[in-house]
C-alpha cells in the first residue's frame, strides 16, 4: 500500500501571468500471491485511487471554464494471472468523474462533450506472452461503457462511448 500525491501551479498561457492550480491525492494498493506448490502460477491484484482539486484562476477568468474550482476522481483496478508456461491474462476496469463544467468540457466532434462531464469508464482486457524474462508481448482490448459524460451521442454528433474501443498490439522490453 502506498500513496501519492502533486501539487502543482501551471500557466495556461505561456510562462507568466495567471495561474491554474492543481492539488492530486492518491493511494494505491498491489497484492501478490504464488498459487500452490505446484508452481500453477503467480496471481497480482493493483488498485489506485487519485482524488484531483482544480483551482482554475487562469482559465476561469479567461472564459474557458464555467467553474473555478473542480475536482476529478480516478480509480483502477486489475487482476492478473501469470502461468509458470509465460502465459498471462489480465481483466481490470477503469472509472473517471467529476464536476460538471460545460465549457472545461465543450461539446465538439470526437473529443467533445454534450453533457459537460468528464465521466468514463470501461473495462481492459489484455492476454500476455513473455518468451524472456526482459520480453513481453500483449494484445489488449480497451471497451469504453461511458466516454465523456455518455453512452450515446457523447459529443453531440452521434458518436456512442463504444466507438472509441481499442485494440492495441504491444512489446515490452526491459533492459
């Protein structure tokens, strides 16, 4: 177990005038555990959590956000399962909220928002191979339930959360 945090004071137009500040607290938890003695694997459980404060002086008072303060919260958490054969599969779920602020989160096509809420969640699935102890091929599915805010229409232009689903190929390396 363990915990994080930042603070941190940006300038959103170049490398003076207002600021905006952000306050992130976070905790975040791994468990691991050999299952039998007859070496049937390893089984690893990771959880984070991040609370974010936004006080956005600068952007408020520049017309880009409805609110001057906001907050975000962030939570992960996955199970997976590694074989003695270096095969592994992990199933984890993602979620982010916050406060709603309709021009912090802007409608608009694709990464727009029509509600005016950072909302996401879904769900990562990911099948693993690692042929050396430094190597790691993955193919991993990312299924979206609710993107910014919806299920449906999420942008304003017909756009549903399922459409951003992505697969993606990776190699990890390790030297």
């Amino acid at each position: 177990m363990g915990t994080y945090g930042l603070a941190a004071r940006l300038y959103p137009t170049g490398v003076t005038g207002p600021t905006d500040r952000f306050t992130d607290v976070g905790g975040d938890l791994q468990y691991e555990r050999h299952a039998g003695t007859k070496g049937l694997g390893t089984f690893v459980v990771h959880a984070s959590y991040m609370h974010e404060r936004q006080k956005l002086d600068a952007t408020f008072g520049g017309g880009g956000a409805a609110n001057a303060k906001n907050t975000l919260n962030t939570f992960r958490a996955d199970a997976a399962w590694l074989t003695p054969t270096r095969w592994g599969g992990t199933v984890g779920v993602f979620s982010t909220s916050g406060t709603a602020d309709t021009l912090l989160y802007a409608p608009g096509a694709v990464t727009g928002n029509a509600t005016g809420k950072p909302n996401s969640n879904g769900v990562i699935a990911e099948l693993q191979f690692m042929p050396w102890i430094n190597t790691r091929f993955s193919l991993q599915y990312v299924a979206y339930q609710k993107f910014n805010g919806g299920t449906s229409n999420y942008d304003g232009s017909g756009r549903s959360a399922s459409d951003n689903n992505t697969v993606y190929v990776l190699v990890w390396l390790m030297f």
